[in-house]
C-alpha cells in the first residue's frame, strides 16, 4: 500500500478530547446596553460579571469558556469596529487580562468569537474603500454587488470582507494571533460558511504555522462539514444537523430521525477525524426548553450532549432550564441573549420572569437585554444536577469524545432507542437507552445512572432500579 506523502491534517490541540464547553453571549449575559452610545463612549467595566460565573462553570464540569462577541461594534457584536479593542460597553484590556487570568488559574481555556467575515458598514476598512472604489487596493479589501458593498445576508450595514485579497487575510491572521498571544486558546470563526474554505484556508493555515495549539472552530450550517474543514484547515465544526436532529425527533417523537442524524454525525467524522461541537442551545437559536412541548424530555436532551461524541457546549442558562423564543425580526435574537445575575445562586428559586439584575444602580444602563426566564423555576437546581451528574459521566468517560456512535436498528422505535458508544479499547463501551414513552421499560444491562424527566421536572421521585424512565435516559454498560 502506498503512504501519502502529505502531513496528516490538524485534528485540534492535544485537550480538545476532554473539552466540554460553556458558551455565554456577553453584551446581554453582562447586562450592557444593546446599542453602543454614540461618539467615544464610556467604558464601563460589566465584564467582571463573567469571572463571577467560573466557579459555577467549574462545577458545572466545563473546562473550555466560548465567549461571542467582545470586540468594540456598533450593536450586537457582529458589527466589528476594531478587532483590537474591547467593547466599551463591557470594559477594556485591562477586564479582559484579567478575565484570561482568572480563567487559567481554575484550569478554563478561552475562545473568542472571531467576526471577521463581515464588519460594521462604519469600519475603517469599509469607509477606506467606499472612499477609493471598487478596483483599488482598497476597495479590493471588501466583496461589492455592482457599486454598492455586499450586505451580509442582506444586511447593509454589515459589509463583507473580501478574504481572497492578501492584505484582509495578513489582518485577519494578525488580530488572531494577537489575542491567542494575549492568553486565549482558541477562536470560533462566526458566519464561516459565507466565504469559501479556499479563502479561510491560507488565514488558517498562517495561525496553526504559528500557535498549532490554537483551537479553530468554524460555524457552518449546512452542507459537508468534513470537506469544508478538509480544505479550509478547522478542526471542529459546528454540528447544526444533529442540533435540529435532537430538539425535532423529541418534539416529534421521531426516534428514527435522531438515529439517521446520528448516522450523518459518525460520516462527518469518518471524513477527517472532525470534531464537531454540539449543542442543544446558542445565542442564535430558540432555547432546547422552548423547543419541546413535554418537558421530562429535556432529560433525553441533556443525555444526548453529554454522552455523544464532539465538544459538547452548553449555552448559559440551559444547565437551569432558561426558555426563550428565537424570532425572526429585527432584535428577535434578543430574547436568547438575556442578562444574568452577578452570582449564579441567585437563579436558583428565582420566580419566572423576575429582572435577572436588579441593582438599582444598574437600571441606568437601560440595556434592552430581557432578564434571564426560566422554564419552570421550581425546578433549576434538579436541571443543574442533572448537567452536573451526566457531564461527570463524561469526565469519567473522556474517550466519549471520540467514540464510534451505531443505533441498535432491530429495537428502534419512534418513541425507544439504544445507541452504541465504543472506544478503542475492549473495556469503552456504554448504551445510551432513550425512552420517550409514559411508561419506564428494562434497561438492557447494568444501568450506570439513570435520568428521570419526571423527576427532574417536578420532583417525584427517581428512577426504579434497572429501568430506563418513563421521558428520561439511561446510561448501561
């Protein structure tokens, strides 16, 4: 058999098997105003709120924080100023050394959210080709429709970048490079299916020659996440398939469409050792809570992210059942992208709907930010302990990250499922049964933890001995 002479692609920093990630949307989680005075504005110092917040992440079993957008924009972050200065709103660079340092010394790897494709329409980029035209040097650092700059997915105030021409891909490169050397791990590449993976791919390609320990995520939503990553040199991808796989096939009570997401899931990673990152919840999505009508299921969500294989992230506020509906219009993110309180207990029995802040002296900022909402609030510190008992399964259990994922077809049923995580060794095995049914039914082997959507819901009590519940999910040997 011949050996190709070509080095093996990149497959992520030698502690992406044990990442399990906590992702917050800091403009709204910090409580900042939703739209940047105007003129030089004040920096006000919120980012402090999210070092408040690491120690619950710790315990929550997290170890890699993804932060979205921090960088000076005109709104919601991904109208980019300056990728070199923090956003007024959230504090300055002073915050952020800080934030960093905090997050080392409780053994949290960083990952900011790189808004690169596209800036704000007021950028200095974009004001210096508007200036000189299309054609020019620099006018070629922007794409263009005709006359007029291209709009991101039709917005016109974010304008896009042009990442063929070599000075965009230098400024790129060089805005990542100077945070991994201020202290981060790792960059989320936002809205990197727009450009081609051709035109990532030298930006990529420049970063890992320099800090190979960098993790680079991108977020595709569609189409071959292995052959994207190939060529544009990510590691990881964002896995919106078996996103909408998990909240459709529960609220549906389609167990097969699960499985053959899961099929998708093993290809995409037999493709060129991806690692995906899964989630049930982002900044841009209605929350998993909102998203299924019988609650109990949520514990066969909670399941499935933290014993399938990838990075699994939860998004802040789904460890307490945080509801909230995705819409479409202008500000409809809005309601995913709340404001949190400086100390987590204080979620806990808090009333639904109660202002997650309530510092008088905050009320000044008149952020637009929605309070924090919980699906039932009653029923917080039974959701986190479910997150807290199943992604402990995971630490125990790093090889998970990597397992080989079959479904059992011959007992596959709308409302049942068994899906076979294996490992390398003889001994890394584990059953992940799911039982969307009213009625507990007999594990198929000794059961390891068992999770209650009754019980975590509404507190009636735990799992029967050897049985995979009624609405929940059981872990076996």
């Amino acid at each position: 058999m011949n050996e190709s002479t070509e080095s093996p692609r990149p497959v992520g920093p030698d502690w992406l098997p044990t990442a399990i990630a906590y992702q917050i949307y800091p403009l709204g989680f910090c409580g900042a105003p939703a739209v940047r005075p105007s003129g030089e504005a004040e920096v006000v110092h919120r980012l402090p709120r999210i070092t408040g917040w690491l120690d619950h992440i710790v315990s929550l079993g997290a170890n890699v924080l993804i932060l979205n957008p921090l960088f000076d924009s005109v709104s919601h972050g991904y109208d980019t100023l300056d990728h070199l200065r923090i956003d007024p709103r959230l504090g300055d660079e002073a915050d952020m050394d800080a934030l960093i340092a905090a997050c080392r010394e409780r053994g949290i790897r960083m990952v900011l959210d790189g808004v690169f494709n596209h800036v704000s329409e007021q950028h200095p980029i974009v004001r210096a080709a508007l200036a000189d035209g299309p054609g020019t040097p620099e006018g070629e650092k922007i794409r263009w429709s005709g006359e007029h700059p291209y709009g991101f997915e039709g917005n016109s105030d974010l304008v896009e970048l042009n990442l063929r021409d070599t000075a965009v891909q230098e400024l790129i490169a060089g805005a990542m490079l100077h945070w991994l050397e201020r202290g981060i791990d790792g960059w989320r590449l936002d809205a990197m299916y727009a450009a081609s993976p051709e035109g990532w791919a030298p930006i990529i390609a420049r970063v890992l020659e320099q800090r190979p320990d960098a993790w680079i995520l991108g977020e595709v939503i569609h189409g071959d996440y292995a052959a994207f990553a190939q060529v544009s040199g990510a590691q990881s991808i964002t896995q919106y398939e078996l996103w909408k796989a998990i909240w459709s096939s529960l609220r549906e009570t389609n167990l097969w469409e699960l499985a053959h997401a899961l099929g998708r899931h093993q290809e995409f990673r037999d493709g060129g050792g991806l690692t995906p990152l899964t989630f049930l919840s982002n900044h841009d999505t209605t929350r998993i809570a909102s998203q299924i009508p019988d609650g109990r299921d949520l514990a066969v969500a909670y399941a499935l992210l933290a014993l399938l294989p990838g990075v699994p992230a939860v998004y802040a506020g789904d460890e307490f059942g945080a509801a909230a509906i995705k819409e479409e219009r202008a500000g409809g993110d809005d309601a995913v992208r709340p404001v949190f309180p400086d100390d987590p207990a204080a979620v806990l029995g808090a009333p639904q709907g109660t202002p997650a802040d309530v510092d008088p002296e905050r009320a000044q900022d008149e952020t637009t930010f929605p309070p924090l909402t919980l699906l039932k609030p009653e029923a917080a510190p039974r959701i986190l302990e479910v997150h807290r008992r199943l992604l402990g399964l995971r630490r125990r259990f790093p090889w998970l990250a990597s397992a080989q994922v079959a479904v059992r077809q011959d007992v596959l049923a709308n409302e049942y499922a068994e899906i076979e995580l294996t490992g390398t060794e003889d001994d890394e095995r584990l059953v992940l049964a799911l039982n969307l049914t009213d009625d507990p039914r007999p594990a198929p082997s000794e059961v390891l933890d068992a999770v209650s959507g009754a019980d975590m819901l509404d507190g009636t009590g735990p799992a029967e001995a050897g049985m995979v519940p009624a609405h929940g999910a059981a872990v076996v040997r």
